[in-house]
C-alpha cells in the first residue's frame, strides 16, 4: 500500500495543514526529484503523503 492509512486515521491534528504540507512537497518533488518516487511507479504525491504520515518530512506554519 502506498499511502499508509492506519497512520491517516490516527491523525488527531488538523487535516488542511497535512493536505497543504502534502501540496508543498509533491512540488518539492516534481522540482528536486526523489528515490522513494520510483518505488510507487512516480506517484508524486502519494509519495508526498506518505513522507508526511511517516514523519520522513515534517512541516510547520509559519505567519
């Protein structure tokens, strides 16, 4: 499975901010490339999420 879901269900904080940090990343991605994307057959941002879920990249607000 490529984006792990028990790990979704479990989030307690708010989903926007995951689902905007997830936007930021897939373009990270698309820009600087990745290893993991070859691995789920170029799925940017399923990629992106599950770096999130896992905490491989974390992400904070800024004003």
């Amino acid at each position: 499975m490529i984006i792990p879901l028990d790990l979704l269900i479990d989030r307690t904080d708010n989903i926007y901010e995951m689902t905007c940090a997830a936007v930021r990343r897939a373009m990270q991605i698309t820009v600087a490339g990745d290893e993991e994307v070859d691995k789920n057959d170029g799925k940017i941002v399923s990629t992106a999420i599950r770096q999130i879920l896992t905490k491989k990249v974390e992400y904070r607000l800024e004003p």
